[in-house]
C-alpha cells in the first residue's frame, strides 16, 4: 500500500529544513510506501477510485520518476 501526496516530502517544509523527517520514518515504518508531487489528487472520490502506478526499477536507486494515473468509475 502507498501514501500519496501533493507535496515534495511528507513532512512539511520547516520540519525538513530542521532535519525532522519523522514522518517519513513512520510511513516507512508502517511497511509503506510513498508517491511524491501527484496532482489532482483532490479530484478523486474519498473511495471507489483505481490508483495505477508503474515505475523503472532501478539499481540501488532510492527514488525515481513514476507513472500514477487514477481510474475513476462513471457517476
């Protein structure tokens, strides 16, 4: 399971420029996941939306660019 979010980190901008990624770390900790900089998010219903996401995998890489699109059911 992933989190996604609209920002560039999970903690937010003055935590990080303290050196606070404690929210990060529990994420993580949770055997999570994380998409960063997704938009639109708030056009998703709360449910019933289909997360695709698809990325290379690479070598000892710790991040890299993912292809993320939602499948919505008709209203």
């Amino acid at each position: 399971m992933a989190c996604g979010h609209e920002t560039l980190d999970t903690d937010g901008g003055i935590a990080v420029s303290r050196g606070d990624g404690s929210l990060e770390r529990y994420v993580l900790d949770q055997d999570r996941w994380q998409i960063e900089m997704l938009a639109n998010l708030d056009a998703l219903p709360e449910a019933g939306a289909l997360i695709v996401a698809t990325w290379p995998k690479p070598k000892r890489g710790s991040g890299f660019p993912a292809r993320v699109f939602a499948i919505v059911p008709h209203q």
